[in-house]
C-alpha cells in the first residue's frame, strides 16, 4: 500500500501586509522618503511575511495599470487563476503581489507623505521594479521562481528580470513589449490631456477620469468581443446601445475606485518603458541582461501590444541567450484576454511553472 502524501495546510485567507522600504531615487528625478509597501501574501501556514519559510518557492504576480496588490480572493483580480487545485496554489507556492509605487492603494504614491509633488514628478517601470526590489530585500526573499504580470505588469515583470537577472527564474510577460510604441504614448497622451481638462484638476478630478478611462476601455477589448457582449438594440427599441451604458458604468466605476494623479503616473511609467535602452552604468540594452526562462504570451486580438512585437521581444531575448517560448492567445477580448479568457491562462501559468530555469 502506498502511503499519502500529506499537503501542505494552507493559510485560511490571504494576507494584507505592509513595509517600510529604504528612501529610492526615482530615475527621471525626485526622491521617495518616508518609503511603504501595502502587499498581498497567500502561502502555506507559518509561512508568512514576518518570517518566510525558506524552502516554499516565490510566485510574483505584478498588476496592471489600475490593479492593485489584491490578486486573489474576494475582489482578486486573477482569482480565477488562484486556490486549491488551480494553476496558483498556494499549498505548492508562496504567491505574492505588491501594490505598485506611485499607485492609490496603500504604497508610496500621490499625497502620501515623503512621495514628490504631483504633477511634477515621473515614474518609469525601472522605479516600480526597483520598489519591489526593496520589498523582496525587505522580506528576506532572493530568488523568485515565477515572476508574471500583464501589460504595464508585463512591463515591470521584464524590467525586474534585466535588473537582477540573478534572481528571476522564470517570467511569464503576458499582453507587453520590450518598449512602449507611439501607439501606445499617443492613446497615453489623449488620456493625460482629458484629465487634464477637467475643471478639479489635478486634485479633484471627476468626469475627465471618467472619459479617460472609457477611451482606454476602448484600446483593451477588440471589436469582436465588444459586438458580442455589447450588441445593437432591437430594432425599434428605444433602450439605446449596451457599449454607451456600458462605457459609462466603466468610467464611474475607475472615478469610485481609483485618483486621477496615481492614474498619470501609472500611464508615465508604461510610456517611459523602453528596454532597448542600458540601464544606467551599464552599455548594452537592458533586454539583454535577462537570463530567466521565459514564456511570451500575446493575443492575437490585441491593438495595443501586437503579435509582431511579442514576435520582437521574443526574437531580442533569443539572441541575447535566454531561453524563450512564445504563445498566442486566440480571443475575441483584445489586450484584456490577461483578464478574461480564464481557461486558457491557467495551462500557460502551469507551463510557465515548469520551464527549465538556467541555475543561479
């Protein structure tokens, strides 16, 4: 008779956790002081943020542009994606997510004190990555056996496998490039000025959030999924259409939930993301310095972050050694697939789990 492996108990619920992190330079000037991090934890018991077990492997899950460190649970935004039995269990492993600097959720971010003045200051996805350097430092953590995020997400998951190639084992950038296109800056830009016309800018700003966030709704999904959920009123109807409603509701919703400042500078830090660049003291473009396996995954839908450039980032990290994968993700969704199409990124994250790392 073969004996059962007993598994590992895991903690009841996730937990909220927070840090004080060293004062950090920010690279386009100005100086985060009085330094925190909120964070999300879901492990086994006894491994906690106060004292992390050292044999239970770091899954890092990076959020996007609006998202926060809550990745699961209640209001999780990969919860499907997270628990016992799915693709991010934490019985196997330790998950982790840190609420990005610069963001309203309880970080270092606009009117928090020791964060520079807003609008003067810029972010770039090379600060949010250094902030959770500081984080994992502070916890105790040195290497990361899965790191993943999707488009600003999957920005910052790159930029902390150049900056500490040592570390990063395996990533899984989903829905990203190795640099953001004028594309990308020019709906960026569209979205600052919209803010920025609204009469309580920069601190009391209410409709103009609202339309940006509907312009930026628009760039997310493609027009065969929005046709499909949003489809044209009956003819005769006076109801008008679902997308308006629809966009409408998205808007107020981002207007309740998140500050048009965090906002600017979470689209600063995905505008200023360009890894064809050396990192500061270094020759070479910073792209070249990643050593983690790697699992690019698009969509084939996707107006912001094409298929040919995760075509390109594949493609840059080949021939800087690393050892690289590609997926394509059919979907009627657009870039918002990361956040949708459930039964499909569970597979990717389980092959993402079991890439062959390259050693330490």
């Amino acid at each position: 008779m073969v004996p059962s492996i007993a598994m590992p108990t895991v903690a009841a619920t996730p937990r909220i956790f927070e840090l004080g992190l060293p004062d950090l330079a920010l690279a386009r000037g100005g100086v985060v002081k009085t330094h925190r991090t909120r964070g999300w934890w879901w492990s086994r018991e006894g491994d906690t943020p106060e004292s992390p077990a050292k044999d239970v492997p770091t899954v890092l899950l990076v959020h996007a542009l609006t998202g926060s460190a809550v990745a699961g649970g209640k209001d999780g935004w990969w919860d499907p994606l997270i628990g016992a039995g799915k693709a991010l269990d934490p019985a196997q492993y330790r998950l982790v997510c840190f609420n990005n600097l610069g963001s309203c959720y309880g970080s270092s971010g606009p009117g928090v004190e020791g964060f520079p003045a807003t609008p003067t200051v810029d972010l770039t996805s090379l600060d949010i990555a250094r902030a959770i350097l500081l984080s994992l430092d502070k916890l105790g953590i040195s290497r990361v056996h899965l790191t993943t995020g999707g488009s600003l997400g999957g920005m910052v998951t790159l930029t902390l496998a150049a900056l500490a190639p040592e570390r990063f084992e395996r990533i899984l950038p989903f829905a990203t490039s190795v640099s953001a296109s004028a594309w990308v800056v020019g709906w960026n830009h569209v979205a600052r000025q919209i803010l920025r016309l609204d009469p309580g800018y920069p601190d009391n700003v209410g409709r103009g959030l609202e339309i940006a966030r509907q312009l930026a709704i628009l760039t997310y999904r493609a027009e065969p999924g929005l046709d499909a959920r949003q489809p044209r009123p009956a003819p005769g109807s006076d109801a008008g259409y679902p997308v308006q409603s629809y966009l409408e509701h998205q808007g107020r919703k981002l207007r309740h939930r998140f500050a048009a400042q965090a906002y600017e500078l979470q689209l600063a830090a995905m505008d200023h993301h360009d890894l064809t660049q050396a990192l500061p003291g270094d020759t070479q473009p910073a792209i070249r310095r990643v050593r983690a396996a790697t699992l690019v995954v698009d969509v084939d839908t996707d107006q912001l972050f094409t298929p040919a450039q995760a075509a390109a980032l594949t493609a840059q990290l080949q021939a800087a050694g690393a050892r690289v994968t590609r997926e394509t993700v059919a979907s009627i969704h657009g870039h918002d697939a990361f956040l949708i199409e459930w039964k499909t990124l569970g597979p990717l994250l389980t092959k993402a789990l079991h890439l062959h790392a390259p050693g330490p």
